[in-house]
C-alpha cells in the first residue's frame, strides 16, 4: 500500500539517496560562506587599502596554518607575499573562483535531485497501474478510464518535482538562509536584528495566506478530474449524442464546468498575485532598512564601508532562498494534498494480492484433474439484484456443455464467474481440490480460457491481439552485445532503483514449446487454422489486398508481381471470366477509372496532385486550359451535377442511394445547386473558385458506373493526349510525384490488389468482386504466397479499442484469439452474438472441432444463444431467475416435458 504521508513515503523510498545529497547540500555551505566574507575583505583590503601602509606594502596571500593541541602551530603552506593591485587581482580570482565551485555545486545537486524525482514518480505511477491490475472486479464499474489514466499521468506529475526537494531544499535553501543571516549578524548586530524581524514576517504571515491557494488548487484540480471524464464519455458515447440530438446539451455541460475551472483558476490568479505583492513588498523593505540604517552607522564609525557592502551583498543571497522555502513549504502541502487525493482513490477493499499475480513460467495444462465447479454459488451486485441463488454446477474435465438461458437468466454470470471475472458473494469455485480465487492467476488464466460478447483490443495490429493471450511470462531473453548491452544494463539497474520490474517487454514470451512451435513461423500455421474456424481468413485476405506493403520486409512480393497479374489473367481467361478487370494500357482510356486516373495514368504520390488539390496546380491548370480541357470538363462537371440533383436532391441524407454517388456528398447538393442557378442567368457569374469546383466533380465520373453518357471516344481521346503531353512536360519538382502505371513494376504507392489487378473491376457483373477474390486465392496459393498475404493481413492496425474492425470481425478475432491458447477448460459466453444463425452454426461447430484436434479433450462450456445448437454438446444446462432448472443429456432432455423441450419446439 502507499503510505499516507508523502514527505515518509518518500524518505523510505530513497533515504540512501537523500543521505548521500544532504552530505553534499552541508559540503557545499563552506564555499558559499567563503564566497560571502570575500567581498569585504576585497572592499577593505586591496581597494580601500587597509593592511597597505605604503605603495610598497605587501601581504600574505593564501598562507594555510591552524594550530592543533600538543603539536602547536601547524603551517602547510607559507602563502605568497603580493602587493596592493596584486593582491586585488587574486581575491577577485578567488571569488570567482568560489562563484564557479558554487555553481558546480549546484548542477550537482539539481541534477540528482531531478533524478531522484524521476526515479520515484516512475515509482508512484508503477505503483498506481499495479494497483489498477490488482483492483477486484466490482471497482471498474464505478471508475472512469479518463479519470484513472489522468491521475497516473498528470495528477502524480508534481510528486516526481517534489521528491528531489523534500529533504534538499529545505537543508540547501535553509542552509544558505542562516549563513547569510549569521553573516549578517556577525558584521552588524542592529542590521541583523531587522533582517531576522523581516524574515520572520515572510515566514509567518506568507504561509497563512497561501493556505486559501491549496484550497483552491485542490477544487481546481477535482474539477478538470471530472471534465476529463466527461470529456472520455462523450468520446465514448459519440453515437448516441448524434443519434439523440443532444450534442448542444453536451456543449451546454462541458461550457458550464469551464466556467466553474475558470473562476476557481482566475481565482488562484488573484490570491497568488496579491500574495506576491505581499511578498515582494517585504523583501523590498529590507534594502530600505540597510541603506537608511546601515548608511547611518557607516557615517556615526560603527560600521566600515566593506562591511556595509558585505552586508548588501549578504542580503541579495537572502531573499531567494528564503522566497523558495516559503514556495518549498507550499509546494509540500500542496503536494500532499495532490497525494492524498490519488491515494484515496487507489486505496479500495479487496485488492488482490501480489503473490495472486506473481510471474511464473510454469505450465498449467493437466494440473488439476478434477472439475471445474460452482459449489453453492451465489452472486448480488452493489444494488442487491441477484445474479445467481445457491447455484451448483460442474465442467468435467473433457466434456463440452451448451448453457441455455436467456437475459437475466444467470447463465452470462456463470460464465464469468466460473471465469474469475465477477466474484461470488457466496459459496465456492473450486478447480479440483482448490478453491479458484485461490490459485495464482499464473495457473487459473492460463487452465481457463474465457471469450464473451464484448471483447477488448489493444492499440496495435491483428497479430499483436491475436498473440496477446499467450504473453504470460518471458520465456527466452534476448542476448545483447556491446552498446546494446550497455543499454539493457542502465535499464535493470533503473528499474530496480525505481522498484519496477526488471522485465524485458523485447524477449520472447510465448512458450511456443507448450504450444507445439519452436518459433512464431512455426506456430502460424494453428494460428491460419483457427482463422479459418472462425471464418475470418478472407477479412485478413482483404485486409492484405487492401494495404500497402512493406516491401523491405516482403520482398518476393515485389518480384513476383508481373508473374501474379499473369497468372491471374490466365486464370480468369481459363474460368472464361476475362471481362471482370480492365486493365491499364498506355495509350489508351480505362472506361472502369474515373476521369483523374486516366488523365494522370499514375498515383500522385504528393497531396498537390491529388484529385482532391491538383486543379490548384499551375502547371496542371495551365495545361489543361492550353489543351481545352478545362471548358470541356466544366461542362462534364456541371452536366454531373444537374443529374446528381435532379436525382438525388429529393432523399434523405442516409438514403441508401447516396452509396452510389461517390463524387458528392448529400450536404455538397445545395452548394452545387447554387452554382448553378448562377450559371443558368449568366455564365459570367460562376466564379474561378465555381470552375475549380465544377470541373473536380467530373474528375471522379466514371461511365459504367454513373452512366449519364458524358465520355464520348473524342473525349476519351483528348484525356489520353493530355496525359502524354502532361508527363512529357512536367516541371523538375514535379518529376517523382507521379507514380505512372507500369505492366512490368511494382507500384509501391497502390495496395497489393491494385498491384495484382493492375485495372479496374468491371461494372458490369454483381458479383465481379466475389469472383476475383475467389480467383485469386487460387492464383495465390498456385504462386506459393497466399500465407504471406495472410501475415500481411495481420499486420492490419485494429485502432482504439479494435474500433477500425466490425462487431462481426471484433467477435471473430475474439474467438480465434480464445481457441489458439491451451487450456483445460473453455467458456465462451455468446461469443458470435454479431453473427447470424447460419454463421454462427458452421463457426460454432468448427471452433469445437478445432478445440480436439491432436487428441486434445478439453472441456467446454458455452452460453449458446440458439438452443438448437445444444445437438453438438454432451451436455445441456438451462438456466432460469439465477438457478439450474434442468441439466442432462441432449437426448434426455428432448424426451422430457420441460423447459428445453419447448425451446426446441419454439
């Protein structure tokens, strides 16, 4: 747990550490001193001439002897005997001397205290996340993820600040503050008097009124806490404000707690200026004291001019250091109100142990031998609805169970519970002889393997999600050498410094040995295989044929690429399909590319040339009117324009008709509507920026698709013209912004379906995309890379939370990334909910048969969400109101007039 107080939660973290500073802070107190008493002895010495009877005079120059008892006087060093101006130059010297030793002194101890500040709030935020892992279940309904991750990250910020200066400051600045008060009651009794009288107005009164500051600093910080949960809320919830309509009830919310931050920040501004006020005032009325008093003793002989300007000069160190202890001592409650906060929020009942978490690379499979069972169980959540009453049920080892049971019924919490998800409040999961919430989660989550409805993705690839339920324990570490070394080094030993674990998140932690591999490429193979189970191997195909690869790691891509559209033309000329593509042919008009593409016949590879910006382009623009395209392409535009109106302007905006319109969006129709209207009273109306408009519309029109009958072969053409003299013209900066289509390259700016079509899909048939990925698997596995796409395909990025993926691809990877880990026991609950009765059927079926390939018996229990899917179990329980109502056989059930016989009729 973290201590309560901060300034001991800190000091038992790093005592070692704050020792060794507070040893340096007292070492570099003699230097500061010497560098105080220095000034007037240059003042009275050498400038005013004290000690120089005469221009010949000399003295001793750093002649170093004390006298010790019983030895009497000891010199080491007789010193330099130096005249007047001599003299002057060497204790300036000296001065600077101490300034530099000073200064040194403190990038010593800055820099350490920073990284001590560094090492601990690496410690604190470790600390908080390991808690969050440690949380029972139960806590994460009532916490906001915004909330959390924003006191990990912002809200420990200033402890990290803090922890170099908890034992430091207040020795270093204290240090300095006493010396220069000695100093300046060693020269002057009265004006130390008034200094010690100041400083304890400063220490007394600014403190108190500061304390109305960490008031208002903790409110401001409740506050921007909670907008930053509101803020994560609406993020989360985006689809119901649009679909209800009340994103200004939003903006109503989010204006009203920026004004309340506004005015507790404005204020802090207020109080901490009229503080500073206060405070400067003080400091200010020192130096008034000193010349007026000080100037008065100088001119009664009490006080010599050196003195006087050693005393001023006493004064400038004083100040600061004691401004910054005021600011220390604010800063630590400040702090430890910012602490307490965090902690309170952290401290919750039930957290789970660290020996319950503990890293183990030991295997789990065949451990326990006995079933997996509900004794007794009971489950109420924080309202006192009851989930399950006094349930018993068992998973033998082996057998497979369908769970009947509709919302409400209790079979979802069974699963979960049985899963360590949702804990009982009464009774017992046992796993063989041992009590489940027992079992180091080392065993428990790696013999039971849990997949349901909601399934979260990490931000990372399909690969890294599919793999993440096998990362458990490191297995191998990696072996470095050298400079690598050196680094892995310096990062144990500051993870060990900041009380992280000494983990390399690089090494190998899959045991690809327990899962039958001796590598990843090894164990790809039942990774594809479980993809296939779950029907999800043609969205990672269209995953790979819609990406851009990465031809530095994919390389036989690149060399097979003319072989592939080959193969795939001979193919499709074999299944007498060969008007599905039509190639890109120089020369000549693509009719299935839009406008854009055959003018440029190549990928822009700059945003200047694409189709969205290139009609802003000189050369570009220039070309096209000096060709008189420009006038014919207007008129393109504005004839795709009246059609599109007249067609569509009549419908809703999510009209399904508006998927076909792929050059205008439904708000761009009064905006076109506009122009012309303009057009129709008089050409000399529409403006360049009108044109511009107009002719981009015709750049994405494409004949087959559209069919208003727009392209004439005159037309067709003029476009292949330009694009030749368009290409043979281009300026020097624009030379490799054009990436021309080639039959014999690679296209490095195309996905890998472009690369392998080399055309475009014909219009003509439905059905013509089904058909060419049917084809072209084929041609794929001919060529000997189809498993390549399909790593390609899972190096697809899912996005936050797997939000670039659909509920049906969520719910897929889900399970695929449930069936590749080895466990005993399998719960799925309602895992292909997304899916239709079919799907779901052919899934269900081959995820079992996955399951007890190679022998393998696990057990299986699955909350079906069709009870006609019982016919594949050994098993089916039925839940109802929280309780089992029927458990048996498949055909026992069938005969008996019960609940499960009117499913299945039903």
């Amino acid at each position: 747990m973290l201590d309560p107080n901060i300034s001991r939660y800190i000091w038992t973290h790093t005592k070692r550490q704050q020792l060794w500073v507070l040893a340096v802070v007292a070492a570099s107190m003699i230097p500061y001193f010497l560098s105080l008493n220095l000034p007037k002895q240059i003042v009275n010495g050498p400038i005013q001439g004290d000690g120089f009877a005469d221009p010949t005079a000399t003295q001793t120059f750093m002649q170093i002897a004390f006298d010790l008892p019983y030895f009497g006087n000891v010199t080491l060093f007789n010193g330099v005997e130096l005249d007047r101006l001599n003299m002057l130059f060497a204790l300036s010297g000296v001065f600077l001397l101490l300034v530099i030793v000073n200064g040194l002194f403190k990038y010593y101890i800055n820099t350490y205290k920073g990284r001590l500040g560094e090492r601990l709030l690496r410690r604190i935020r470790f600390t908080l996340v390991d808690h969050i892992l440690r949380f029972p279940p139960a806590t994460f309904k009532r916490l906001k993820g915004a909330e959390i991750s924003s006191m990990v990250k912002d809200e420990v910020e200033p402890l990290g600040g803090f922890t170099g200066d908890a034992f430091v400051a207040p020795a270093l600045l204290g240090g300095q503050a006493i010396m220069a008060l000695a100093f300046i009651f060693v020269q002057s009794i009265p004006l130390g008097l008034i200094t010690a009288a100041l400083v304890a107005v400063q220490a007394l009164v600014i403190p108190r009124m500061r304390r109305r500051l960490l008031v208002l600093g903790r409110e401001r910080q409740l506050t921007a806490r909670e907008l930053a949960g509101r803020v994560s809320e609406i993020v989360d919830g985006i689809n119901t404000i649009h679909s209800y309509d009340t994103s200004n009830f939003e903006r109503a919310d989010i204006s009203s707690r920026l004004g309340r931050i506004y005015k507790i920040r404005f204020d802090i501004y207020q109080w901490k200026f009229m503080v500073k006020f206060i405070n400067n005032f003080l400091a200010s009325v020192t130096p008034f004291l000193f010349y007026s008093v000080g100037g008065y003793l100088a001119l009664q002989g009490r006080l010599d001019i050196g003195q006087l300007v050693a005393v001023i000069g006493a004064y400038k160190d004083l100040p600061g250091p004691l401004k910054e202890l005021i600011d220390w001592d604010q800063n630590r409650q400040d702090v430890q109100i910012k602490y307490s906060q965090v902690i309170t929020q952290f401290a919750v009942d039930g957290l789970i142990e660290p020996e319950i978490q503990a890293v183990s690379a030991e295997r789990a499979d065949g451990k326990f031998e006995g079933p997996l069972a509900a004794i007794n169980l009971g489950v109420m959540d924080d309202t006192g609805s009851v989930g399950l009453d006094r349930v018993n049920f068992s998973l033998t080892p082996g057998e497979t169970v369908a769970i009947i049971g509709n919302a409400g019924s209790g079979a979802d919490i069974m699963a979960e519970v049985l899963a360590r998800i949702v804990w009982p409040t009464q009774g017992q999961i046992v796993i063989g002889d041992a009590d489940l919430h027992s079992l180091p989660e080392s065993l428990s989550g790696r013999t039971i393997t849990y997949a349901g409805t909601d399934a979260y993705f990490f931000f990372g690839t399909v690969r890294d999600n599919l793999l993440y339920g096998l990362k458990h324990a490191p297995i191998t570490d990696l072996v470095f050498e050298g400079a690598d070394l050196t680094q892995r080094q310096w990062e144990k030993r500051e993870a060990a410094w900041a009380g992280n674990p000494e983990f390399d998140i690089n090494s190998s932690w899959i045991d690809f040995e327990h899962h039958g591999a001796a590598d990843l490429a090894a164990l790809m193979p039942s990774v594809y295989a479980a993809l296939d189970a779950v029907s999800l191997t043609r969205d990672m195909f269209d995953f790979a044929l819609r990406s851009n690869v990465n031809l530095a790691e994919h390389v036989e891509l690149k060399a097979k690429t003319v072989e592939m559209r080959r193969v795939l033309r001979d193919a499709l000329t074999q299944a007498d399909l060969n008007g599905l593509i039509e190639p890109f042919e120089p020369g000549t008009y693509n009719v299935e590319a839009t406008v854009i593409e055959n003018l440029l016949f190549g990928n822009a590879r700059t945003p200047e040339l694409m189709a969205g910006a290139i009609i802003s382009n000189p050369y570009f623009r220039t070309l096209l009117e000096k060709r008189g395209l420009a006038d014919t392409l207007f008129a393109v535009g504005t004839e795709v324009a009246r059609n599109a109106i007249e067609l569509f302007s009549d419908l809703p905006p999510d009209h399904p008709f508006f998927q076909q319109l792929t050059f205008m969006k439904p708000d761009d129709i009064p905006l076109y509507s506009m122009i012309l209207n303009k057009l129709d009273k008089s050409a000399a109306n529409v403006s360049e920026s009108d044109r511009a408009m107009m002719i981009r519309l015709s750049f994405d029109y494409i004949e087959p698709r559209h069919r208003f009958g727009l392209l004439s072969p005159e037309l067709m053409t003029q476009i292949v013209d330009f694009r030749t003299a368009f290409h043979e013209g281009l300026p020097a900066n624009l030379k490799d912004a054009i990436e021309l289509y080639d039959p014999e390259q690679y296209m490095v700016s195309g996905t890998l379906l472009d690369n392998m079509l080399f055309g475009r899909i014909s219009q003509k048939y439905r059905d013509a995309v089904e058909r060419i990925y049917t084809v072209a698997g084929g041609v794929l596995r001919e060529l000997g890379i189809y498993d390549t796409l399909l790593s390609i395909g899972l190096d697809f990025h899912v996005g936050a939370g797997g939000k670039r993926l659909t509920s049906v691809q969520r719910q897929k990877l889900a399970l695929a990334r449930a069936l590749i880990r080895r466990s005993d026991f399998y719960l799925f609950n309602r895992p292909l909910s997304a899916l239709d009765t079919r799907t779901q059927e052919k899934v269900l079926i081959a995820s079992l048969k996955y399951l007890h390939k190679d022998g393998r018996k696990p057990a299986v229990a699955w909350v079906i969400s069709n009870p006609k899917f019982a016919l594949f179990f050994d098993r089916v329980a039925i839940f109802e109101r929280g309780r089992v109502v029927e458990d048996g056989s498949h055909t026992e059930l069938s005969q008996k007039n019960g609940i499960f016989k009117e499913l299945m009729s039903a």
